[in-house]
C-alpha cells in the first residue's frame, strides 16, 4: 500500500488565493461607499494610483524586484495597468457618477467572465468544456438574481451606460493581455509601473472634470489606506498571480463571486437587505464557478 503524496505548498496557494481574493475584492464595493464623499472620483482615483505606485515601488527596490530590462517589456505591463486600473475603474466611477445604478453597472461587469472565455480561445488557446459554459451562463444569471431589485435605467443615462461598457472591456482587456503578453512580471515592479501608468493617463483626466475638494477627515483616510494597501497592493497581486498560474477564463470566473460576496457585506455593514431571490442567485453563481473551475 502506498501513501498518496502530500500536497504541494503551491497547491495549497491555489486554492486559497481565489478565496482570499474575492473576499479582498469584494471590500472595495464597501469602503467606496466610505470615501466617495469626501472627494471626486478621478480625484480619489488619482490619489489612490499615485500613492500605491510609489508603496510598490519602494516595496521593490526593497526586496530586489525584477525591473523590466527592455522597452518591449516594460510597455506590456505599462498596457496592462492602463487598461486594468485607469480603463476599468474609471470606467466605472464614471458610469456611477454619470448617474448609473451601481447595479446595472455591476451587472455589466458581470459580462466579464462570459467575454473572457469567448475570447481566451481563439486569443490564447483556452478551450472551455459545455460543463464550463454552462457554469459561465449560470454565473451571470446567479449575478442578476443577486442584484435583480437593484437594477433600474434611466434612458436618459446613454453616457453612463457607455462608461458601463468600458469598464467592461478594460477589465477583459487586461485580463487577456496580461496572460498573452507579460505573464511573468514581477508583482512588485509590475504593479509599480501599472499604478504610474494609470496615474499618467487619468491626470489629464481629473484636470479636465476638475480636481475639486478633498475633505481629509479620519473616515476618508482610513478608507484610503484600505484600497492602497489592500485593494491596490495584495488584491492586485493576488489577481496577478492567479493569470499567470492560471486560465485566464478560470480567473476571470472569479468575479462572479464579489457582488454577492459585497451583498453579504452591505447586509451586515449597511443594513441592506437580502430577498429570497438574492440569497438564491448567491447558490447559482458558486455553482456556476464551481462549473467553470473544476478539474
């Protein structure tokens, strides 16, 4: 009789990581809701990408990160910054503050996981099974369900509902891009040029809608702290190294899971409540994971 092998630290990596990302991820939902009134988006935006690019900077001079030694390389990851901090978030903090229900801009995002794997096959070779098909359509429908009497649409928000879908394809866009052109950067130094990237192509940005007052009150600097150290810094390192080690198609799952995992939140936190409908979708969007990312 022979023993099985033990599991391999990595293996166990594996299988935390997802968990721990989405409940990080899922955070953001929340402490937004603390800091958006003490400063206008792309002011907070800015502020959050120029601070995190230099905490990961230091972080990598530090600890001997691995820089970029060619132009080639160092314009990847710049890419993929731009379009998964400055692109996507901007994206939908503009929608937001264009007037679009956070919930109808969740359920747009919520498209993410479905486009990622239509277009991982004939980009990066990833062929889905119908099992995980299936798992990426019961995803979306789970999400709806979760936030089914949240969603309302004003015609008249056509703008917002623009910014909706570029938030859409930013976070597609970077998730493809990173595992196709710079699967292997170095956390520290690749997260320190995407915050500087992000922070170069929104100042423009925030000049032109106006930078507008910064109320620093204690509630605002402690929410700040929160999305710089653990939004910008370990959540994007998680996501970082889940692309590389992973399907990009498997990853991008994943994000079915934070608005129900921020649902739960608001329901502890704020006081929101949850219908049976609610509590329903959360089951069918795990399963639906559960589909997408099974062996």
């Amino acid at each position: 009789m022979t023993n099985s092998p033990a599991a391999s630290p990595d293996s166990y990596l594996l299988r935390g990581v997802p968990v721990l990302f989405v409940l990080l991820w899922a955070t953001g939902f929340l402490v937004a809701r603390y800091a958006i009134p003490y400063a206008p988006p792309f002011t907070l935006l800015v502020i959050r990408f120029a601070v995190a690019s230099a905490m990961m900077g230091t972080l990598g001079l530090i600890f001997g990160a691995r820089w970029p030694r060619t132009l080639k390389e160092f314009s990847h990851i710049a890419v993929t910054g731009i379009l998964l901090q400055a692109v996507y978030l901007g994206g939908c903090y503009a929608a937001i503050y264009a007037g679009l229900p956070a919930g109808m801009v969740a359920l747009i995002a919520g498209l993410q996981p479905i486009v990622t794997a239509a277009l991982a096959g004939p980009l990066l070779g990833e062929r889905l099974k119908p099992l995980q098909w299936l798992g990426a359509a019961l995803g979306f429908v789970g999400l709806t369900m979760v936030i089914w009497n949240k969603l309302a649409f004003d015609g008249n928000h056509l703008w917002a509902l623009l910014f909706a879908f570029v938030q859409l394809f930013g976070i597609t866009a970077a998730t493809l891009y990173q595992k196709r052109f710079s699967p292997n950067a170095d956390l520290k130094a690749g997260a320190a040029i995407q915050y500087a990237a992000a922070t170069l192509v929104l100042l423009p940005v925030m000049f032109w809608v106006g930078v507008g007052a910064v109320d620093w009150q204690p509630q605002f600097i402690a929410a700040m702290a929160w999305i710089v150290i653990v939004l910008s810094g370990i959540s994007i390192a998680l996501l970082t190294w889940m692309i590389q080690r992973g399907a990009a198609s498997k990853v991008a799952s994943l994000f079915y899971l934070t608005p129900p995992v921020a649902a739960l939140g608001a329901f502890f936190w704020f006081d929101e409540r949850l219908d049976a409908l609610a509590l329903c979708g959360m089951g069918v969007v795990a399963f639906g994971v559960f589909l997408v990312n099974r062996k």
